[in-house]
C-alpha cells in the first residue's frame, strides 16, 4: 500500500490526548510524524490537574502542542476544579481552550454525581466565557444535555467533539453556532459518516483523540491519522482534500484564534 499523501495545507489536530503515557517512549517520533503527515498544531486535551501541568510543560518543549487544560466529566471533585481554576487564570496566555470538559451520562448514571458533573461543567464554561478561551466539550451519551447548558451560558466559541448524539440533536449545535471535529473512527462509524455528511464543510474541524479513536480499535491512534479523516471527509463531501484541508484549518483559526497557527 503507498504512503498517505501529506497535506499541502497545515492542519490541526482539534482534539487529542498527547500527554498520554502510551506516547511516553516515542513522543518525538509521533510528533515527526505529524509534521512528515502536514500536522502542524495538535491541540492537546487534560483531563485532570496533573494531566494540565504535563501538558503545559510538554507544550514548552514542543511548538506543535496547543495546550487546553481542564477536569474531565468523570472527575467528580470540586477540590480539583478550583485548582483547574486557578491554573487557567495563571497561565490563560499560554492556553488555547479549556478541555476536555463536558458530560458524559455513559459512565456516570448516578442522579446524584448527574448533577455534581452539570455543576463543574457549567462552572468550566464560565470560567471559558471569563477568560474568552473556546471550549473543547465531551459529551458522551449527552449531547442533548450538554447544548442545553452551554447555550444556558450563551457560550459560541464550542467544539463538540467526536460527537455521538443523533442528527436531530446535532443540527441543535449547529443552530447553536457550535463546530464539530471528526476523529479517524469515521473509517469505521457509520453514525460518524452521517455526522460528517450533515455537518457543512465551514463547521468542521479534524481530530485524532490521540491514542484512542484511530481507523483501527486495536492500534495506537496518533495525530498523523488526521490524513485518514481528510480523505474520508474528501470522499464524503465530494471535493478535493486541499479543499478539506484548507476549510477545516481556517475553521480552527475561526475557534481558536490564529494563535492556533502563528
């Protein structure tokens, strides 16, 4: 099989996990990689107050990582959120969006941790409205709930990622103004492939979620993957890869700020 054909237009990776100790022993080499593939910015997600730190440091050794810092949905702990806080408003210069933030009602059924994860969750997207930063929002089994409270909070600059809710629930985003980013799984989602074919092309962002979500379950994903979703989403689309490559760049300089590629 011949090599994936690298993009003529810098991309960014809107959503990956590169702080992630399965990239511990060959981090450069990943990062070559994505460069070698045309990947110029990877927006690296935390999901806890150590993964924040991590990142922030990892994000001053490597240019290419775009750090966004906040509590994952599953962290239930009011404590951590003040640190996350407090961090953010230190370092808001360095970051690029607060995340991976959001809900997550697959591992969280509780009515009683429901209601502690909404409560973090809209106190991260005040602190995103506080500091003008977008949000990068996880919304597994939630994405009716979760549009509900950003748009309680009036919150535009949103990227809801690897989004798994219906169409009828995804046009709801896009009235929103919401983007939505479409990570290499799409090889292998039909939900995704319908995602991609609703959403317009000035809506779109890719993203790997580095290590996970990758064209195979069972292989390691990682930011040079992008070059997967742009071809799928040339096919499902029916225009060119640059075409792709160009419009989904220029939607991450609409959400992050052209601090996304200086």
């Amino acid at each position: 099989m011949a090599p994936p054909v690298p993009s003529p237009v810098p991309l960014v990776d809107a959503h990956a996990h590169l702080a992630d100790p399965s990239f511990d022993p060959d981090r450069e080499e990943v990062l070559a990689r994505a460069r070698a593939a045309g990947v110029a910015r990877v927006v690296t997600v935390g999901e806890t107050v150590e993964d924040a730190r991590r990142i922030l440091e990892l994000a001053r050794r490597h240019p290419e990582i775009a750090p966004a810092i906040g509590l994952y949905p599953t962290v239930l702990d009011r404590d951590a959120l003040a640190e996350i806080v407090a961090l953010a408003r230190e370092r808001r210069d360095d970051l690029v969006a607060l995340g991976e933030v959001g809900l997550d009602r697959w591992k969280v059924q509780d009515p009683t941790e429901r209601e502690l994860q909404r409560e973090l969750f809209l106190a991260q997207v005040d602190l995103a409205l506080e500091l003008d930063l977008p949000l990068n929002v996880h919304s597994r089994s939630a994405g009716k709930y979760a549009i509900e409270a950003l748009a309680e909070r009036g919150a535009r600059r949103v990227l809801l990622h690897a989004f798994d809710a219906r169409p009828a629930t995804a046009r709801r985003g896009l009235e929103a103004g919401f983007f939505f980013s479409i990570p290499p799984s799409i090889v292998r989602s039909p939900q995704k492939r319908k995602l991609a074919a609703l959403v317009p092309l000035d809506r779109l962002l890719l993203e790997t979620d580095s290590p996970v979500l990758g064209p195979d379950r069972e292989t390691r994903n990682e930011p040079a993957n992008l070059l997967v979703v742009l071809d799928e989403l040339a096919a499902i689309k029916g225009v060119p890869r640059e075409e792709i490559a160009r419009a989904t760049t220029e939607n991450a300089r609409r959400l992050f700020g052209p601090a996304i590629l200086p």
